[in-house]
C-alpha cells in the first residue's frame, strides 16, 4: 500500500511536460496524416500524449477565442492539416514558411470521408523548434 501512495504522490507533483525541451518523436506532415488516415489505432498507440516534432508547410496563421497563435501545417490531403496550438509568441512565421513545430499529440479530429469533411490532427503546448 505504501509504494502506490508513494508512486500516486509522484505522479501528482510532477508537473506538466517540459515540452519545449523534451525529446521528440520526428515526422514531417505528409507521414503523419498517411498514418493517422490509414490505421487510426496503430496511430494513437504511437503518438496520442507524446511530444512530437512535425516538419512542414504552413497554410495559415491565427489566433483562437483565447489569443493563442494556430498555426495550420499542410497535408497530402485537401482540406485537412497539423492544427497546432502555439504556447509563447513567435513573431516570424508567415505562410508558405517551413517549419518544424514540437508539440502534445492529441490525434484527429472528427471527420467524415463520405462527406468529404476531413479531420485536422491536433498539437497542442507547442513551440516552433526551427
């Protein structure tokens, strides 16, 4: 009884993720929508609340209802992007640019292939790494 009082005390005093400077699983925009689209659960085994590092093309710049900066990184797929969710204030990032940004995989969203509605995949607590 001891040690899970000990290791529930642990995991509650942590803290947060250091995601800027933790190690990062590597994937360009292309490959990670292919494996999200192609095989969901092989997908969220993989990087569901792990920090990973997605390189690519930005299609748009924004702010949220709370004045974070979203960036939207281009797939393969028409209409569906990385929708990443900015932790600090990054001044130089404009459309077009390359870039590679660290963040909280928190998979796909809804989507619905018959429609043609497709499902952007979510990073959030992220930081452009380049």
């Amino acid at each position: 009884m001891g040690s899970v009082a000990c290791i529930g005390f642990y995991v509650y005093n942590k803290g947060p993720v250091d995601v800027k400077h933790s190690k990062a699983i590597h994937v360009n925009s292309n490959e990670l929508y292919s494996i999200f689209s192609s095989d969901s659960i092989k997908a969220n085994k993989k990087f569901i609340s792990r920090v990973i590092e997605v390189r690519g093309e930005i299609s748009k710049v924004s702010f949220n209802s709370m004045q974070q900066k979203i960036v939207l990184i281009k797939t393969d797929a028409q209409g569906a992007y990385i929708n990443c969710t900015l932790e600090e204030t990054v001044e130089n990032i404009n459309e077009s640019d390359i870039v590679s940004i660290k963040g909280i995989c928190n998979g796909i969203g809804q989507y619905d292939a018959d429609l043609g509605i497709m499902g952007d995949i979510y990073l959030t607590r992220c930081f452009v790494s380049n």
